[in-house]
C-alpha cells in the first residue's frame, strides 16, 4: 500500500496495529542525529545505514533486508520496532506527513505554525488512524514540530558530518 493523503487539520485517534505496511519497501531518510541516536543504542551505522544519491546530494536511508524489503530494524514476527525509543524522525511523523505546498487534496488547507505555512496530511489506508481503542490523539502541531526538525536537520545532513559523526563514535567506544 502506498501513502494515501487525506488532509490532517484537527487531532486523529491513533494506534499502531503492527500491520508491518510502514516498515517494508519505503526509503526511510535519516539525518545525523538520527543515526547518532541509533547508534549510542549500540548499533553499528555500517549495520543499518545506507546512501542513495539524488541530483547532486547524497542521503543516508534506513537499511532494509533484502529478502521483504523490511527495515533491519523491524521486527517480523512481532510487526515491532527494535529500536521504537530511537527511531529515526521521519517514523515518528508516519503516518502522517507535511509539506511546503499544497498536492491537490480535495479538503486540504495551509497550517500556520510558528510562522510556517504548511500541508499536512495523513495516510488513510494506514489501519491504526481512526483506530478502535486509539492509544492516544494526534495533534497537528505535534507533526508540524516533527516536520520543522526533520527538514532542518535533513539540510544539516551531509558526508562531512557523517565522517565527524562516524570519528566521534569511534573515539567514544575506544574510551
């Protein structure tokens, strides 16, 4: 199933339902404070870091297995995450999303948070959205704040705080 984009303008009842559609074939873009956090977990980042290479950029994304596409970290027998208290931003924004433009959404409008205008959305075809007994309610200011951080810091991202990161670790665990 892939992101169907419904507009997200007050609090939606959510709770994962490990249905495991999140975990598997999607590009999980991280930023180094992600891949840090991963790996003060002890994770190695040789272990679940890979690149891919748009335009002139090059981005690191989640590793995933090669034999369902899942994420090296998700958990195929329980549909769980092994790192849920590290997970990269972008998992703590799905299922929802937020944008700088408007994609044409019938219902959709701009939110204005902290002198930003944004779209966001959410993925109707994602069974815990609406789901019975929720867990809890999100909020679109909660996504929107989740949204500014990724961007900020996915714009920090780049091979040279890689390599700063990668040597910092390495001088962390030799202590």
């Amino acid at each position: 199933m892939r992101f169907k984009p419904k507009p997200f303008t007050e609090p939606v009842p959510f709770k994962c339902l490990y249905c495991l559609d999140c975990c598997r074939g999607r590009h999980v873009y991280l930023t180094l404070k992600d891949i840090e956090r991963i790996a003060r977990k002890g994770h190695d980042p040789q272990d679940f870091v890979t690149f891919s290479v748009e335009g002139n950029q090059i981005r690191f994304v989640l590793a995933v297995r090669e034999w369902d596409l899942g994420c090296v970290f998700h958990d195929p027998e329980t549909g769980k995450c092994k790192i849920h208290d590290a997970n990269p931003i972008i998992c703590r924004i799905y299922p929802f999303m937020v944008s700088r433009k408007p994609l044409g959404v019938e219902g959709e409008k701009p939110f204005e948070y902290k002198g930003q205008t944004l779209w966001l959305y959410y993925d109707e075809s994602c069974p815990g959205i609406n789901a019975e007994e929720p867990e809890t309610a999100i909020d679109p200011e909660e996504i929107a704040e989740l949204g500014l951080e990724f961007e900020r810091e996915f714009e920090r991202t780049d091979m040279e705080g890689f390599v700063e990161l990668i040597e910092r670790l390495e001088i962390t665990e030799t202590k």
